[in-house]
C-alpha cells in the first residue's frame, strides 16, 4: 500500500503548474517587491488576467466602482489574495485534461467552489480567519482525487463504483483498499509544490480537524465547508446533511446548524456566480 502511495505521488511530480505562477510566486519572494511587477506578471498571461478581473469582480467580493486592471486588484486586494487567486486558477488548469470518463469535471469544480465560498463566507463570522485563504484551501480540499483519477484510474472507478453502491463516503473506501485517502493525496501534493504550510494542512487534515496542529480552526472550517457541498450538491436533502455535521466541528468552530441553513442562498448565489471560471 505504501508502494501505491509513491505510484500517485510518483504521478505528482509529473504535473507542474502554470508559469505565470511560478513567476508570480519569484516577485513575490523579494520582500521589496512593488505592485507593478506583480501586475506585469500577470498582465504577460491574458487567460489568467480575464479570469482574475472576472472574479474580482464578481458578487464575491462586489466592488464598486468595476475593477478593470490588474494594479487596481492587487490594491484592493493585496498580494496574498491575488496570489491565492492565481494559485487556485493555476490548479485548475493544471487539471483540465482529467479525462471526462473518470469524474465529471464541471460537477467537480461546482462542488469544490460551493466549497471555497462556504468556506470564505462562514470565516466571516469568525474572528481572526484568513477569508481568502479559506476560499483556496476549499477550492482545493478535493484535489487528491484528480491526481488518484489520473494515475491510478482503475483502481478510482472502482473506489467510485463502490462508495456509490454502498452510499458510502469515497475517503471510507479508500481507507481500507488503498490505505490512505484522497485529503493525504491533496496534502502531499500541496507540500511538494512547496505552497504554505497552512493549506497543506487544512487540506490533508480536513477530514478529520481535530488531527490539525496549526490551524485546527481553519481546518474545521474546511470540513465544514466540504460537508455543505457534499449536501448542496449530492445525493441527500441540504437539511440531512448538515445534521451529519458532528458537535465537535461546531464546537471547534463555534457556528451552528441554523447558522449555516440561513447562508444557503448567500453561498449558492456566489458559487455559481464563480464556478464558471474554473470549470
């Protein structure tokens, strides 16, 4: 089994993200980099600019008046989150030629942005949370599957087929036939592109929150947002799967069940408002 981990991760070391990234993450490295250079990095790459100013200027984040530079986001926003922006489009393209056979890409996307905004959203209500950095970490928190869909595709139909037929979460089934699960998958694919220490984490470990050292809050919040996803956007009523929520995630979050039901709307409007740009 361990020898199968290497095979996916093995996998990992073939996929590298885009350059713009790379480039953007260099400037970023200097601490007496300036704003120009960082929208000049991103201004040389136009599909990654179009995308940006799209969901800078989306209802996630409802600027007045339209942003329609680079320099003007990275004002508004900061570096941090224009690099958290540029980092979650990056995987997705990275990932564009999952074969359709083996995951519905679109659905895939959907999901994981309800993720992010839910995610970005309920961190509003706490005081202290990294909100765009929540938003990366739940667009990313599904991002071990995609690696497992592409170097072992036998074996996660499979899994798929059978979490299906025994309406079971996938990380159940995986556990026992592969002996690790997709958020580990996800976790050791952030720690070797060297991206920060807390999205490895709030990814590896969003399962299971209370297994988080650093940011077991963040994390928290992350399983919390999978969880609305899964219910927004599989196979049971919303209302059924926020009660699978478990007390010590809202205890460790210090949200509710109401809470959530009473964002419903909020988050579904900025999910689909965003999810076209990464599928």
């Amino acid at each position: 089994m361990v020898s199968l981990l290497h095979d996916v991760l093995r996998a990992a070391h073939l996929l590298s993200l885009p350059d713009v990234y790379i480039r953007l993450r260099q400037v970023l490295a200097n601490p007496e980099y300036i704003v120009a250079e960082v929208a000049a990095v991103i201004g040389k790459d136009p599909a990654m600019t179009l995308r940006l100013l799209r969901i800078v200027n989306s209802s996630l984040y409802s600027f007045a008046p339209r942003v329609d530079t680079v320099s003007r986001a990275v004002a508004l926003l900061g570096s941090q989150q224009i690099h958290d922006l540029v980092l979650a489009t990056s995987i997705a393209l990275t990932f564009k030629g999952v074969a359709a056979n083996l995951t519905d890409m679109p659905r895939f996307w959907r999901r994981s942005v309800y993720c992010a905004v839910a995610c970005q959203h309920l961190a509003g209500k706490i005081g202290g949370c990294d909100r765009e950095r929540l938003f990366v970490a739940g667009m990313l928190h599904d991002i071990g599957h995609l690696l497992m869909y592409q170097a072992i595709p036998s074996l996660a139909q499979q899994i798929l087929a059978q979490a299906i037929a025994d309406k079971q979460p996938m990380h159940l089934v995986e556990r026992p036939l592969l002996g690790f699960d997709y958020a580990v998958v996800g976790g050791e694919l952030m720690h070797l592109w060297e991206l920060p220490e807390s999205l490895v984490e709030m990814v590896r470990c969003h399962l299971e929150p209370e297994e988080a050292k650093r940011y077991p809050v963040e994390t928290a919040l992350v399983h919390l947002g999978a969880m609305l996803a899964r219910a927004e956007h599989g196979n049971v009523p919303f209302d059924q799967g926020v009660r699978t929520i478990t007390s010590q995630v809202w205890a460790m979050t210090g949200l509710s069940s109401d809470l959530c039901r009473a964002m419903r709307d909020a988050i579904g409007h900025d999910s689909e408002a965003i999810a076209r740009f990464f599928s």
